[in-house]
C-alpha cells in the first residue's frame, strides 16, 4: 500500500503543480496582454506627438522665413525713404523723419489691433464674397472679439491665425477653381 499512497500523492502533486503553472501562465499572458495594450497606447501617442512636432516645425518654419521676407522688406523700404529724404524739404524731412521714429516704435496693444483689423476686414471680405446677408446679434450677445496678443501669447497667437488664414486661403482657391472649371464646362457646352 505504501506505494499506492506514494502514487496518489506524486499525481496530486503532478496536478497541482500542473494547474499552478496554468494558473500562472494565465496570469503572465493577462499581464502580456496588458503591457502590449499601453505600448500600443503608448506608440499611438508617440505618433501623434511627432505629428504635432512636424506641425509646429513646418508653422516655425513658415514664421522664420515671413519675419525674414518682412525684414527685407523693412531694409528696402527703409533705404527708399534713405533716398528720397534728401529731396525734401527741410520741413517734410523733420515729418517723415518723425513718422519713421513712429512706426519703428509698434507697441503690443497697436499690433493687437492691427491684427484684429485685418482679420475682420478679412471675415468681412469671406461674407461678402459668400453673398451671406449680415443679421444683426440678439440682444445680449456681443460680437466674437480677438484674445489680446501680449508677448509671451503673441507668437503662438500669430502662429494660430496665420494657420488659420491659409487655411481660409485654400478653401478660397478651392472655390475659385470649382467656379473656374464650372465655366470651362459652360463654354465647353456653348460651343
């Protein structure tokens, strides 16, 4: 009998033994499975992050080269008034000399202005060739205003409506071309 008892245990044995390994086994593919579910999270975020990086790079890049295209022209512009400032008279040369001081001095809350003007002449120009009737707001709400630009938002402010001007830009040539080859086919048909 002593070797029956022996038997039945080394099976027991053999069987518990079996099941704890399943039991960890399970346990090791359910952690498998969750660390492969956060690097795939965490791959996913990383592409969208890189996304975003190529993004701002290319509107860096575009910001880099209009404030050296605006530079030159600063330069041009201000070698043109250089040359010509001679031919005028002594009290016009004291004007202009005054204005360009002026305008060399463009404060924050000046260039928040100019920029709202510019984006509401803009809008404007976007309705109007839309031909959308211009209704007035109901009481109570007041027209959608520009956050102010300071310095420390100014860049990324001036990134955002940019972004968003060449955005208005495309769609704009998108619909000139639609009208454009609509034409074309007017013509196509008339002849």
């Amino acid at each position: 009998m002593p070797t029956t008892a022996s038997s039945q245990q080394l099976k027991f044995t053999t069987s518990d033994s079996c099941d704890r390994i399943k039991d960890e086994f399970q346990f090791l593919q359910a952690q498998y499975h969750s660390l492969k579910l956060e690097c795939d999270k965490l791959a996913s975020e990383k592409s969208e992050m890189q996304r975003h990086y190529i993004m701002y790079y290319e509107m860096s890049y575009g910001l880099n080269i209009e404030m050296h295209k605006q530079a030159e022209i600063v330069k041009r512009l201000n070698g043109i008034c250089a040359q010509v400032l001679p031919y005028l008279s002594q009290e016009h040369q004291q004007q202009v000399l005054a204005a360009i001081e002026r305008a060399k001095q463009v404060t924050p809350p000046e260039m928040n202005s100019i920029i709202r003007q510019q984006l509401q002449a803009h809008q404007l120009s976007q309705l109007q060739g839309l031909a959308l009737p211009m209704t007035p707001l109901p009481l109570g709400l007041s027209q959608p205003s520009l956050p102010a630009v300071t310095t420390s938002s100014g860049l990324f402010s001036l990134s955002s409506l940019l972004a968003s001007q060449a955005q208005l830009a495309k769609e704009e040539k998108a619909s000139r071309d639609g009208v454009d080859s609509h034409r074309e086919e007017d013509g196509d048909k008339s002849d």
